[in-house]
C-alpha cells in the first residue's frame, strides 16, 4: 500500500470532520419505522412442562404478533413484565409496504428483493421473536423429547404467527426441534452472558434473507429485540443478504461451515476463484497487522490503522469496519498524538458501531470522548511518549 494512497486516504477523511457535528450519528430510517407497542410483554402459563421446562406465551405481544416461550420458571420471571422499549417492534416490517418483497432467487430458493433504494444505516426490520426456548435444554435434550413441548408451544402463537414458523426450511430432519436448529440463534435475557439465561430466538420474517460472504444487511439483538439494519446502500432489485457464517474466515472455512447449513456457497466471493485467493489474501493480511497493532509492535506506525482501514474497506467487510477497522484506526492515531487523524476516524467509527451494534454499541463512549476531547483519551500520546 502506498503512502501516497494512505495520505489521501487520510485527508479524504479529516476533510469531512468539519461538516459532522460533535453527537451520535443519526441513523434514523428514510422511511417510518414502527416503533415498539405499549403494551409489556404479559406471559401466561405454564401451559406444560417436562422436567423444570415449561410453556409459556403472550398472544398479544409485539401488537398480537405473540410470542411463545419454552423456559424455565425463572426465566419466564425475567421475561414476564418486558418493558416495550426491549421487546418487539408493533409489526414485523418496520414500514407497509416495506421496501423489499419475497421473490424467488435463482439457485437460492426464495429471499427478499429491494423495491426501492435502501441507504446504509436504514432499519429494515425491528421484532422479537416467534418463538424463544431455553438453550441449555434444546442442547442437552434429545430432538424427540422436545418436540412435543416445542409443538404445545407454536399451538399457543395466533394463527399467522404459527404459519410464518411453519414455512421456515428445515435441514435434517421435520418438525419444530429441527427448525429451530436452522433457524434460530442464541442471545441472553440479562444482557450478558450467563448460560442459564442463554436462549435460542426465533424470527421468521429474517429467517427469508439468504446468506452472502459480502452481506448487506447485518442484524444485532438487544434484549429479544432484533434489529436488521443496511451497512451499505441498495438498490432496487438486489437480494438483501446476511452471512450466515463469521466473513472474516478463508474461503475454505466459510464453506465448511456453510455446510452445516446444507449448502455450498455460490456467492460472487466463492464462485469466482480469483477473487476468493484475493480475498484470501486479503484477510491474511488483516489479522496480521491487526494482532500487530494490538500488541503494540514496534513496526507500527501512526499510518497502520489507517492501513488497516484502507484493508478493511477494500474487502468489502461492511458488516465489522467499525468494530475492528475504525476503532483501531482511532486509538492508534491517538497513541502516536495524531489529532486530526483520531479524530476523523473516531467519528467514522461512530457511524459505523450505531450500524453495526446499535446505540449500546460497547466502544462508543470511547469513541465519543476521543472525537471530542482527544487529548483526555486514556490512549493519548502512548506512543509518542514511548
């Protein structure tokens, strides 16, 4: 990479520092978005149980979209009386008419389709999920014992409800324990980590967006609340993707794993074998001077996070630019008492981290203070001083 590239690469960014105003960047949608329904979440129940597990379920939660929920007593306590700014949006769609619609994708099955011009950082969905059940038990249970609490559970979400996780595709096997093993995926009531709180989540009107190496679209979850969000512009008629998988990964781990799935990836990326040994490439390139920039190598100079940037950007790692690219690129002009450049990058990071993680993003408020008072950043001058 040349320093020239790297200067324009940088002055392209401090010369935008002055239209940003000093606060959070907005990403409010282009269009409305259904905001969380009054009412908190109301469980009733149990309905039926097997062993400490039981059923529990609220018709009307997420505006009668319900939820049904197979945990413990427990649990069931820490759910009951959700406040509604951590449950479910009122619909599943956060506009009528949203702007995608269900198509048939060729070599993919069905998916969903932009029909209007989506920008980065627009919120495409905001729901809870269909259905939550207990990760210790689905993990530890055999399919056959569960199947039929799983079935009692889904008898207990209104009818549209029951049909949108019916259609969800299954892998290995029929019935609700093998759709959920496809469809669902974990997060943690008490915002941590705790197993005994570890769930698995649910969320049919998601489980249509196919999976791509180079995504669009990226999904965070706070409390049961799931959140879509574009990390970069769309157009009218392009398939809305996630990855199902880590991008970071070669493309042989990608593959291996996208096995699990039941399907070979065939995506731009993979197809295409110069551009997977380049992409190969490149992320060899990434995870090498990032663990040099974490462990504070030598070799490192002010211009490596923005090298690492500039790396970042060019693999089309949309989905993690500002969680592992931007934020470094920060601290490290920081550590060497580059003003202008922590900055600028720290201000992108901001951008970046709403998108990707939302507004309780882990690093904003590190970023916040280095991109308005640099100088009182624990990271200032680290380096310089060294």
């Amino acid at each position: 990479m040349t320093a020239i590239r790297l200067l324009l690469a940088f002055y392209s960014v401090v010369g935008s520092v002055a239209a940003c105003p000093l606060s959070l960047f907005s990403t409010t949608p282009s269009y409305p978005i259904s905001r969380p329904h009054d009412r908190p979440l109301q469980l009733t129940g149990p309905h039926r149980c097997v062993d400490n597990v039981c059923v529990y379920a609220d018709s009307l939660y997420g505006g009668g979209s319900g939820i049904a929920v197979v945990t413990t007593a427990e649990n069931a306590a820490l759910l009951d009386g959700l406040p509604p700014h951590r449950g479910a949006a009122a619909t599943t769609h956060v506009t009528d008419p949203p702007p995608f619609y269900e198509a048939y994708v060729a070599g993919k099955g069905l998916g969903l389709v932009a029909n209007s011009t989506i920008r980065r950082g627009d919120q495409l969905m905001v729901h809870g999920p269909t259905l939550l059940v207990h990760w210790e038990t689905h993990a530890k249970a055999a399919g056959a014992q569960l199947d039929g609490l799983y079935e009692a559970a889904t008898q207990r979400l209104p009818a549209a409800a029951r049909r949108r996780f019916q259609r969800q595709m299954h892998l290995g096997g029929s019935g609700v324990y093998a759709n959920i093993e496809t469809n669902c995926f974990r997060l943690f009531l008490d915002g941590g980590r705790d197993e005994a709180t570890g769930h698995l989540g649910c969320f049919p009107a998601a489980a249509r967006l196919n999976h791509d190496c180079r995504p669009n679209l990226h999904y965070h979850v706070h409390g049961i609340t799931q959140t879509v969000v574009a990390v970069r512009d769309i157009q009218p008629g392009d398939e809305l993707t996630v990855s199902y998988v880590e991008v970071l990964l070669s493309r042989a781990e990608r593959q291996a794993r996208l096995r699990d799935w039941g399907f070979a990836c065939a995506c731009s990326l993979c197809h295409n074998d110069t551009a997977a040994a380049e992409r190969d490439k490149q992320t060899q390139e990434i995870l090498a001077l990032r663990a040099r920039l974490d462990r504070g190598d030598p070799s490192t100079t002010a211009n490596s996070g923005i090298e690492l940037a500039i790396l970042y950007e060019d693999a089309r790692l949309d989905t993690l630019v500002g969680q592992q690219a931007y934020t470094r690129a920060a601290l490290n002009c920081a550590l060497f008492a580059e003003e202008a450049c922590a900055v600028a990058f720290a201000h992108k990071a901001m951008e970046a981290l709403v998108v990707e993680a939302g507004e309780q993003a882990g690093d904003l408020a590190s970023m916040w203070r280095l991109a308005t008072s640099p100088r009182t950043h624990w990271a200032w001058g680290l380096r310089a001083r060294a």
